[in-house]
C-alpha cells in the first residue's frame, strides 16, 4: 500500500514489499522496537516482515496525546 491514510481493518496484513526489505531504515526500525512498544491490537512478524490488525484501538490503547477536538475543528471547516 501506498497511501498514507489507508484504512486498515482487523484481520488486515501489512507487509514490506520485497524490494524494499533491505532498506537500512526498515531494517533499524524492526531492530529498534521492542515487543512492549507495540500496540496491543497489533501483532508483528519480524521474519517476514508483515504486521496484522487484530482488532480496532480503543482510544485509551493509544498512548499518543491527541485532542480530538482539534481534529473535528479542522475538518468541519
């Protein structure tokens, strides 16, 4: 996939496309994540590469500061 704002749902597989699995930068990124900074409703495959959605994020599963008020402000312009 090559669109950024794709909207994945559970039971979705995302995977590195081949020609791209030697990228130094993939390849650092996989290295650098440890298996409890990966959200709960994710898994990972390192081997090959690829991550699942196995269910929707429930907004206190993301530990990123959002405010959504900001998000619908922005969009009902």
């Amino acid at each position: 996939m090559n669109i950024p704002s794709y909207k994945t749902r559970p039971g979705d597989v995302v995977a590195v496309r081949e020609k791209s699995r030697k990228s130094p930068f993939i390849i650092a990124s996989l290295e650098s994540k440890s298996d409890d900074q990966i959200p709960e409703w994710l898994t990972v495959d390192r081997e090959a590469m690829s991550g699942s959605v196995t269910q929707a994020p429930m907004r206190d599963s993301i530990q990123t500061p959002i405010n959504e008020q900001l998000i619908v402000e922005l969009y009902s312009k």
